[in-house]
C-alpha cells in the first residue's frame, strides 16, 4: 500500500470500471468513462481537493481509497473481487483515519449500500456509525438503500 498520486488516475479508474461492472457495491454506473474518470482523479489530488491511497500487486492496483476535503461526503473505496477479505480494505481505511487526523479533519463521514454487510462490518470495526440518514435509491430495477456513516476524528498531535 502507498499513497495514490496523480499517475495512477487510469489503473484506479480501470479498478473503478470492474468493480462497478459488478453492478453491486459502488454508485458509479457502467459503461466507466475511463478517461474522464482518470482525468477527475488525478486533477482532485493535483489541485489539493483529495487525497488517495492505493494497494498494489506488482503493477496492478487492486485496491483504492481516496479522501475527499471537501465539506460533506467524504470517503469512497473499492477493493478487486479477487482480493477482498484479506484485509485490504482494513488496511486503506487504516490510512485514510490517520492522513484524516494528520489533516485535523473533524469526521469522516460516507454512503454505503444497506445491502453491502461486509463494508458496513469493516466501517463498524473502524468506528463508524450509522447516521440514522437513509436514502433510497433505484438500481437494477430495485429500491436499495443507502445508509451515511461517521466517525469522528481525533487529533493526531
């Protein structure tokens, strides 16, 4: 794992493109427009807005979190089908929490899908709690629900 730069904005958008493919765990649609997604990715960490960290296999990124500093939703991740449950996730949300305090952000707050039972256990085992705000949304042909989670951050000094 390292922090994401600028560089990897086509190798995260690709993760982003798989894992929405899935059509399960991410907002993000598909067809991905890969380039714009890049293009957004990298123009958010070289102007200051995000930051990111990534989780590599040699040259593959199979695991991507970036931290918005924008006020309001703030968090959003995606881990490869082939490398959940081995502690990725964990991991990038780890970093994510002390870059957050490193910041002196005051919270972290997120959408997850109500339906999504391993990335609610991971948000919980990090300190996040659900808001009590529930969206509805339309996907597949189906109302899902999206449940906003935080935690609050402490300082780091």
């Amino acid at each position: 794992m390292r922090p994401g730069t600028a560089a990897d904005g086509a190798a995260v958008a690709r993760l982003i493109a798989d894992v929405a493919g899935e059509r399960r765990w991410l907002a993000t649609q598909p067809p991905v427009d890969l380039a714009w997604r890049a293009q957004r990715f990298a123009a958010a960490l070289d102007e200051g807005r995000a930051v990111s960290f990534v989780a590599v296999d040699g040259e593959r990124v199979v695991g991507e979190l970036t931290l918005s500093l924008r006020e309001g939703l703030n968090l959003g991740m995606c881990v490869a089908r082939d490398y959940r449950g081995c502690g990725l996730g964990r991991a990038l949300l780890d970093a994510a929490i002390a870059c957050a305090a490193d910041l002196g952000l005051p919270q972290i707050l997120l959408d997850v899908y109500a339906h999504n039972d391993a990335a609610r256990r991971l948000y919980a085992s990090r300190g996040f709690v659900a808001t009590g705000e529930v969206e509805e949304v339309e996907r597949e042909g189906e109302m899902w629900q999206v449940l906003t989670m935080r935690r609050p951050v402490a300082s780091a000094s």
